[in-house]
C-alpha cells in the first residue's frame, strides 16, 4: 500500500490499484465524478458518512496536482 498522502492511499489489491480514501474502497474518481455532475459536498458526505469533508478537499488537491504536472503525446504504433 502506498499512501499518496494521510488521506489517500493506493493498494493494488483495492479497487484495482486506483487511489482511494484512506484504504477504503471509496476512489477519488468517485468522489471527483460526484462533484462534477453538481452534488454537493454536503450531498455527499450524507452518501458516505464514513468519509469526512478533508477526504474530498484531499480528492481535490490531488487531482490539481496531477494537473500541475507535464504531460506529452506521443504516438503509439
């Protein structure tokens, strides 16, 4: 298991090696996927009450951060 931070973590052997909240089976693609179709963070919280509103600011800056990064395209054959 590697933890990306106290929040996040990712295990192979959970949710297919996807990063998740804190070793749960809840993924930040989840979580991220809630909150662009336009629930609320209080929306959901109430979904999953076994995560706190730190988990999704956490989902959050670790999507920014990935954006942060440089990416190229390259051509596959």
């Amino acid at each position: 298991m590697e933890y990306i931070s106290e929040r996040i973590t990712i295990d192979e052997k959970i949710c297919n090696g996807k990063p998740t909240i804190r070793g749960s089976r809840i993924t930040v693609q989840t979580l991220l996927e809630f909150l662009s179709a336009g629930d609320t963070i209080e929306d959901i919280l109430k979904q999953y009450p076994s995560i706190e509103l730190e988990d999704i600011q956490a989902s959050l800056k670790f999507a920014a951060t990935l954006l942060g990064k440089s990416y190229s395209i390259k051509p596959v054959a």
